[in-house]
C-alpha cells in the first residue's frame, strides 16, 4: 500500500511538473517553546521548494529543509542551565493564496510541517554544579509536527517571507504541553 502511495505522488508531481516553480530559500529561525522558563534560540533554514500551480492563485508547496532548532532555560529547580540544540530535516506542506498587487505577488501561506532531528546537543548545568554534554535525544525526541502559517512578497523571480510554526508533538519525552514554536524570516529566488 506504501508503494503504491509514493508512486501515485511521484506520478502527481510529473504530471504537474510542466505547472511546477523550483525554487531555493533560507533564512533565520528564532525557535523557542510554548511554556516555562525558556528562551528562544536564533538558528537557520536552508532548502528547496517546488510550487505547482493549482490554479491561477493557488499553489501547492511542499519543501525540503535543513533548519536548526532549539531553545535554552535558566533558573529550574533541579537545573541552573540548558541549553538545547538540534539541527534536523523539514518537510513543509503548505498551500499558497498568491494575488497580484500590481507587479507585486502576495504570499499567503497555510498548511502542515513535520521535522526530524537528526543529530544536536543538550548542555546542562546543574543546580549542584555538574556539566553534562550529552546527545539530547535521551531526552527530547526527534520527530516533531504541527502548523505552518506565512505572510510574504514576491517581485520577479525574489521572495521574501515570514513564517509562524507550532507544534502538535511534545518536545520532550513523557512531558506534555511542551511544543515547540518558532518565527523563520526567509529569502529566496524562483528558478
């Protein structure tokens, strides 16, 4: 059943590849998380999207990432600091209201991500004074999903964007109510 799945989506994305736009992004990505004492960490994206035109002013966008995520807490009762960093691969799956205002595009953007971490790092500072550098995936777990919403411009064939995330999954193990959120502000250039 998967393999007919991905070949059907393989199949879509040929036959629709003559509507289709390439292009390639990046940017800054201020990740933090929906409760506690945290601290958001600036971090990057860094990717490719392919747009295939729905209709005049609909399009559909799924891309591929490499981002940083992570965040940092102070002042917990068991830990004085942690600092939490992970850098992971991204699909977005968005669907894009682009009008034209003028020889200007607006970009308004709605849809679903998912995210998996592939490799990081998780610095503690205990209360007791003990230092752990370890993998944080004892801890925090690799895959995440949630929503994507963006607002940007289009002029030629370079874009600007920004983009709100929030996550479904907890980032932390046994831990609920912990998401992750992050603001990204991108660039980029259609082929």
């Amino acid at each position: 059943m998967k393999q007919k799945f991905l070949l059907l989506v393989i199949c879509s994305f040929i036959t629709l590849s003559s509507f289709a736009q390439f292009s390639v992004k990046g940017g800054v990505d201020f990740s933090s998380a929906t409760t506690g004492n945290v601290k958001s960490e600036t971090g990057f994206h860094l990717g490719g999207a392919y747009d295939v035109a729905l209709s005049k002013k609909i399009v559909f966008q799924p891309s591929v990432l490499f981002s940083s995520n992570g965040f940092s807490y102070q002042s917990n009762a068991a830990i004085k600091r942690a600092d939490i960093s992970m850098y992971a691969v991204e699909i977005p799956l968005v669907f894009s209201y682009r009008p034209h205002i003028g020889k200007t595009v607006l970009l308004a953007d709605a849809g679903l991500y998912t995210r998996y971490n592939l490799f990081g790092s998780k610095d503690y500072e205990y209360a007791d004074g003990r230092l752990e550098d370890k993998s944080p995936f004892d801890v925090y777990n690799r895959f995440g999903m949630g929503l994507n919403f963006g607002i940007g411009l289009s002029y030629h064939r370079y874009f600007i964007s920004g983009t709100y995330q929030r996550g479904f999954t907890n980032i932390e193990k046994g831990i609920t109510n912990f998401k992750r959120q992050k603001l990204r502000i991108s660039i980029g250039y259609y082929f």
